[in-house]
C-alpha cells in the first residue's frame, strides 16, 4: 500500500543531500534503501516525499530499493522552502539516552543548530556528533521540518564565549535564581530584539560554576533567566526553554502546514 493513501496522513519523508528538482534522479545508499524497505515496509512504485534543506518538499516515486542500495524519481513539489527561526541550542552534553532526547525534541521544537558545550562541571568529555546528527535528521523527517539543524562540534564555554557572534543573543537558564522568569525576559522584548538570532543556554546536570555564572551575566548579549522554582534536569530544561521562546518569540502564531495542504487535497478532488 502507498503510504500516502488516505487513511495514512503520516507521509514517508526523507532527508537527501542532493538537489530536488523536476525529474530528478535521486540514488539511495543501501542504509536508506534498507530504511525505505524494512523499516518503512515500502516497495518499487511506493510514493515519498523528500526534502533537502533547501529545494522545498517534493514528491517521489520508489523506482528500485534492493540490498545495493536504491533509486527514487522525483515529480512534483509540495511545499516551497522555508527556513526554521535563528535558534540554537547550546546545552552540557549528558549521557546517552537523555543526549539522543534532546536532539531529538530540540529538532521537533524548530532549532537551527545544536551546539554541545563543555562546562566546568560537564562529566561527558566526549560527543558523537555523528549519532547527535542521525537523531537530528531522523526527527526531522517525522516533524515534517524542511530542514535538519546543524549539528556543531563540541567546543568549551571560554571559547564559545570568545568566538560569539556579537548579534545574537544567548538566553541562559540560570538555576541560582538570579534571572527573572522567562516568561516575563521574553515577554518584555521589543521587536527588533525579537527578530534577532538567539541561543538558549542550558548548563550541565551539576550546574553552572559560580564563576561561569559571573562570566556569563556580565556579557551583554546574555539574558539569564529562571524557569520556575523546580531545579529541572537539564533536558527538561532545554525543552522548557525552547518551548518558552518559541512561544513568546518565535514561530508558534503559525499553524502546520499539514491543514493547508489537507485543503488543497480536497479541492482538487471536488473540482
Ligand atoms: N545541579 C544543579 C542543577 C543543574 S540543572 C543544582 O543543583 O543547582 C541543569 C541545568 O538546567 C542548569 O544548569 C540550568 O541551565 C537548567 N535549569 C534547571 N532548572 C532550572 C531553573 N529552575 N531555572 C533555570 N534554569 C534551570
């Protein structure tokens, strides 16, 4: 059964890293012909739609997916490129499952970039920046994204620091309690300060360094900010953050596109 028939309004979505066009040829590496095969339990003739990060959402046909890999043909565009808000999140990494979460629900809530930092209390000194990204793209495709956040290397917080980009502000979730609640920092920002990049900044499960803190709250591009009485772990404290923010100040006025695109199905059908 195709996947897009109607009763199935979840669309087998990919991620490609090659141009998407009318007519297009796209070759699957055998990963994602295996993907397509037994995981999506789709075949030759089956319908996807496929996005690359910068052409729009297209539709494609499965012309071959075998043990060598596989090859789809791409016909029509559904949706027109569009960018996600200028946001990262920089966060401590964790261990592994709560790690794969955060990518995970970070890409699902809209971030541009992940960034990991190492903190003064950070215990992970290592980052599979290749797993981090796996999980990004795979989320990607399930969110209906038209993009997959970048996936940064890991840097210490001195040299994120130093290297910042002066424009872009970094709200940092601070547990001491110091910051006013976010909901009241976002709330309050003018317009110009809302179309500006952001970063959201969540420290390690030990927390913050009592110097770090200092360092952190005399920058003038940090907003320290609280997120409650309750101390969060920090994945919770990520998704808190970001889903405050893209709230007050990103993109949740708008709705899926998922309904505009229900509505065009119908019209076309009762004309
Ligand atoms: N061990 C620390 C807590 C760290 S929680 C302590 O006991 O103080 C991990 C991170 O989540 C923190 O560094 C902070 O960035 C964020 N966080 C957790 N709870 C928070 C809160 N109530 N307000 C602001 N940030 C919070």
């Amino acid at each position: 059964m195709a996947a897009d028939s109607e009763d199935s309004p979840r669309q087998a979505r990919l991620f490609v890293e090659t141009p998407l066009q009318e007519a297009a040829i796209v070759e699957l590496d055998p990963d994602r012909a295996h993907y397509l095969r037994h995981v999506l339990r789709l075949g030759n003739g089956d319908a996807v739609t496929l996005f690359n990060g910068a052409d729009g959402e297209w539709r494609a046909t499965i012309e071959a997916a075998g043990k060598r890999g596989g090859r789809l043909s791409v016909s029509t565009q559904i949706r027109t490129q569009e960018s996600e808000p200028d946001l990262w999140l920089v966060f401590a990494p964790i261990k592994r499952a709560r790690i794969d979460f955060i990518a995970e629900k970070a890409t699902e809530l809209g971030v541009a970039a992940l960034v990991p930092v190492f903190t003064r209390y950070t215990a992970m000194t290592r980052v599979n920046v290749e797993r981090l990204r796996a999980n990004a793209i795979e989320a990607a495709e399930q969110t209906e994204r038209l993009s997959v956040p970048e996936v940064r290397e890991p840097v210490t917080l001195e040299k994120l620091l130093q290297d910042w980009p002066g424009e872009r502000r970094l709200l940092m979730a601070d547990e001491s309690g110091a910051g006013q609640p976010i909901a009241v920092s976002l709330g309050g920002l003018d317009a110009a300060a809302k179309r500006q990049p952001w970063a959201v900044l969540i420290g390690p499960e030990g927390g913050f360094h009592r110097d770090e803190l200092d360092l952190l709250r005399n920058l003038d591009f940090v907003t320290a900010v609280g997120l409650g009485p309750r101390i969060l772990r920090a994945d919770t404290a990520a998704l808190a953050a970001l889903s405050c923010w893209q709230a007050l100040v990103g993109d949740w006025e708008r709705p899926t596109p998922r309904l505009a695109l229900d509505y065009k199905r119908r019209d076309a059908k009762e004309r």
